[in-house]
C-alpha cells in the first residue's frame, strides 16, 4: 500500500530543485559532481556541456573537460560525461548479470588490452583488432575510458579497474537514478541504465530498508526515503527559461513517464521524435516547446504563445550558451 500520495507538480518541482534546474549552482567540482548525477548523455555533440550551463553558473566551452568530470560509453553504451569519482557506478554497475553477457564484455575489454597503445582512437584500434562499435561491450568492465570532443573519433585507452563489486556499483547506480528520476520503478531504471530487468529489480530489492513506497499520477512507485522532505518541500520559483539539450536527463524518459512531463500526446511527438531528438525549451518550470541549433541560428518551435517577459528570457538564455567555434552572436529565430 502506498504510504503517500504524490501530484504531478510536487513531482516536477523536486526534479527540477535536485537537478539545479530553478537556480543555477556556483561554478566547482562539487556542483559538476551534483550536474552530473545521473551522467550527462553527450551522444549529440557537446550535449553534456550544455546540461552543465543549465545548472551551473559560469560554464565556458571547456569545462567538460574539468578534471573532476571523465567520458565513457555509459548507459544504453552512449556516450556520457560523469563524475569521474562515480567512473565505476556507471561503467561496472552495468556488467551483465548473465554469463555469456558478462563473457562478451570482459572478452572484448581483453582483446582491447592487448592492442591499446597509449591512448587511440576508437578507429585506429578497430582496424588493429577488426572491431567496430562492438569494442563499446568492454565498457561495463569499467577498464574503459573515452574522450570525445564531437567532431572526431572517440580517443579510448585502460584505466584501473574499479575496486568495487558489481552488485555494489549497480546499487549506487540505482540511488543516483532514484534522486533524479524519482519516483520511478525498477522497470524504468533498469531500461535507461541498459541492465536485465532482473539487475534492476535486485539493485531496488537490495535498497528496499532505503525506499519509501509512494503513490504517483503513474501508479504506485519507490521514492528514496531520504529524499521525501525535498519532495514536500514547498515549491521554489522556477527559472524564467532553460535551453536543454538532446537526451538531458530532466526528459530522458519512455513510456508511461512522458506523460507525466508533456500530457499531450502530439506534443510528445514533437519532442521525442523517431531520430534524433530537439532540444527542450523549459519557460517557468513546464516544457513549452523545442529548440534546435545550426552555427549560431537557434531555431526555437513554442507550442503555444510567449509573453514578451518569457521570449526575452529565452533569448538571453540562448546568448548565453557556451558554445565554442561561433563568429557572430546567437539569432533567435521564432517558430510557433
């Protein structure tokens, strides 16, 4: 039986407030480390940088590489940016839990190995063991690490192997799902960490003593319990605009959970399109519409009319975008 019952917004609120989306966080190692608490997709080139700029003050185009911040093929084996304290949740908490799958990555982690030279990319090391995107299997070893600035191959090289178990990694991997996502269930974190449903349902068994039962406009799911006071904390005042980017975590979501972000159902379509995703445009705590970006155009589709106070806002959000390489300044361009 569900011990509390959650609504939409209090939901929406707390994901927004422990993603630092309200109020952007002062620049540090501590504040890249709560940005990327779920990891930062960066399959979209420099996605990551720009899930940083939406709740960190003072991001400039290199701050992914901050020494506090590492690479790797992480969930679903795209490519993400992470806490380099956290390498092994997101790289051993996803070893197979199934021989022949838990064979494969170790395998080809060995075949890597013994070829790497230093560090090369992804490209000169496939033709030397003939592999292709299948070298990604190797990075639930967490032996693993890659560097990708968007417009070459991949750099990849060994690191030290993590000094945690597996099951240990999955369960840290499964708080740090349950903090952003939350509430969610084992289900859901088991399809966006790219686990076995079985993986995903011992990690939330093994924090049961941990997990607050509650009850959602989705249907009965777990909330960590440490996490409830934050939860029904009293709503903050939204951020006038946020640009976020392709796959950012505040709408990397499937199924039944894209209701609760967008409820309309041809505005879902919009935003989680066949190919490659838009950005999302967040006006005062509710997406209202996408974003994409060419060179220095920022092409931005409202699904309902702005006020003059709101689009000036998202103007300046996106002058401010730390975006590397650009001659001019940003244009907005207004699609409704």
């Amino acid at each position: 039986m569900a011990h509390l019952n959650l609504t939409r917004r209090q939901i929406l609120a707390f994901r927004r407030r422990v993603s630092a989306l309200d109020e952007r966080m002062p620049m540090g190692a501590q504040a890249l480390r709560r940005a990327a608490w779920a990891g930062m997709q960066d399959s979209m080139p420099r996605a990551a940088l720009l899930s940083l700029h939406a709740r960190v003050e003072g991001v400039e185009p290199s701050t992914w590489e901050h020494p506090s911040l590492a690479q790797l093929w992480g969930p679903r084996y795209s490519a993400y940016v992470v806490p380099k304290r956290d390498f092994a949740l997101f790289s051993l908490g996803r070893l197979p839990d199934n021989a022949k799958g838990r064979q494969r990555a170790e395998q080809m982690a060995e075949l890597m190995h013994a070829a790497l030279s230093g560090k090369m990319t992804d490209r000169e090391l496939g033709r030397v063991i003939r592999v292709g995107n299948a070298m990604r299997y190797a990075a639930p070893t967490g032996t693993v690490a890659i560097r990708w600035d968007g417009a070459r191959a991949p750099t990849v090289w060994t690191v030290p192997a993590p000094k945690i178990e597996p099951a240990d990694a999955r369960r840290g991997l499964a708080r740090r799902y349950l903090h952003v996502f939350g509430p969610t269930t084992a289900e859901s974190f088991a399809r966006w960490a790219g686990i076995s449903r079985r993986s995903g349902a011992e990690a939330f068994a093994s924090l049961e003593s941990s997990l607050l039962s509650v009850r959602s406009p989705l249907g009965d799911e777990w909330l960590l319990a440490e996490d409830e006071p934050e939860m029904l904390a009293d709503e903050a005042t939204a951020a006038p605009a946020r640009l976020l980017p392709s796959g950012d975590a505040y709408f990397l979501l499937d199924g039944a959970e894209r209701n609760l972000l967008v409820p309309r159902k041809d505005r879902q379509q919009r935003l989680w399109t066949p190919r490659v995703w838009p950005g999302a445009l967040l006006v005062e705590g509710e997406i209202r519409g996408t974003w994409r970006r060419a060179q220095h155009a920022v092409r931005i589709e409202t699904w309902a009319r702005l006020s003059l106070e709101a689009r000036d806002a998202v103007e300046a959000e996106a002058a401010s975008l730390p975006l590397p390489g650009l001659d001019r300044p940003i244009e907005v361009v207004w699609e409704t």
